[in-house]
C-alpha cells in the first residue's frame, strides 16, 4: 500500500472504527453485543442492527457538525 493510499484510508478506517464503537455503545445500553445478535431471532437482530446504526449515524453527524463548528471557530480547516 502506498503512503497515498494509506492517507485516502485513515479516515474511513477512523469512522468505520468510530461507527461499530457506537453500534457497541447502543447495543451496550440494552444489555447486548454484537456476538449476543447472533443468538437472536433474526428479525429481530435486523431490528436492533438498524437501530444500532441509526444511533451510530446519528452520533457521527454530530461529531462532524461539531468538527465543523470548531474549523469555523478557529478559521477554517487545519493546514495539511
């Protein structure tokens, strides 16, 4: 892998890792993992995995609309 391509990945590596982190964080809050879905009927480990991500999305926007307020705070984006 190139240092190009490994700099195109980084960040949807850090969200992929960010997104599954909250996934966790959601099922965490009703007493689940991930590995607990498996045992689960499978409507409704569909229904808990959509639930899950729906959180997870939700929380990802709001770090970027926090990322975005503190760009916009301090100037604009960091220098590269």
């Amino acid at each position: 892998m190139t240092e190009q391509e490994f700099e195109d990945q980084s960040p949807r590596m850090a969200q992929s890792h960010l997104e599954r982190a909250y996934m966790e964080e959601y099922l965490r809050g009703l007493g689940l993992s991930l590995d607990d879905l498996r045992l689960l009927p499978t409507a409704q480990a569909r229904e808990l995995l959509r639930a899950a991500s729906t959180y997870a999305s939700m929380r990802l926007s709001e770090v970027e609309s926090r990322s975005h307020l503190v760009e916009e705070l301090h100037g604009g984006p960091p220098p590269m």
